[in-house]
C-alpha cells in the first residue's frame, strides 16, 4: 500500500466532506500529527470548517466533524 502524501490526504478529506454534503472551501490547512494527517477548511475563518483526520499510514478516515458556527 502507497503511503498516502499532502495532495492525496487532501483528495481524501475532500471525498469525505462531499460524502457527507459538508461545504470543502479553501484555504486548507494540512498538517501531519504523528501517525495522522488533519486536515482543516475554510481556513482562518471561525465556522464552516471541516475537519477530516485521515491515518498516515494506510489512508483511512479515522475522524471526521463539521464546524457549522
């Protein structure tokens, strides 16, 4: 298995919120926590953020919120 990298975890964060019907706006931010991607919308903005943790090993969403405020 290919471990994913910065576009694809974003490409998988997007996948999610659509799934979901959350809104994806940019600007994002990416950043890798250990063994986990988070990546975070509609960035520095104070709601309307989703916020997708995505397993840096094998891809897998592990967590998954909407910030509607």
């Amino acid at each position: 298995m290919t471990v994913p990298d910065e576009d694809a975890v974003v490409a998988i964060a997007r996948a999610a919120a659509e799934g979901e019907g959350w809104p994806f706006v940019e600007p994002l931010s990416v950043t890798r926590h250990g063994s986990a991607w988070h990546v975070m919308t509609n960035v520095p903005m104070r709601g309307s953020n989703v916020n997708v943790w995505v397993d840096a090993t094998t891809g897998a969403v592990l967590k998954q919120a909407f910030a509607r405020r």
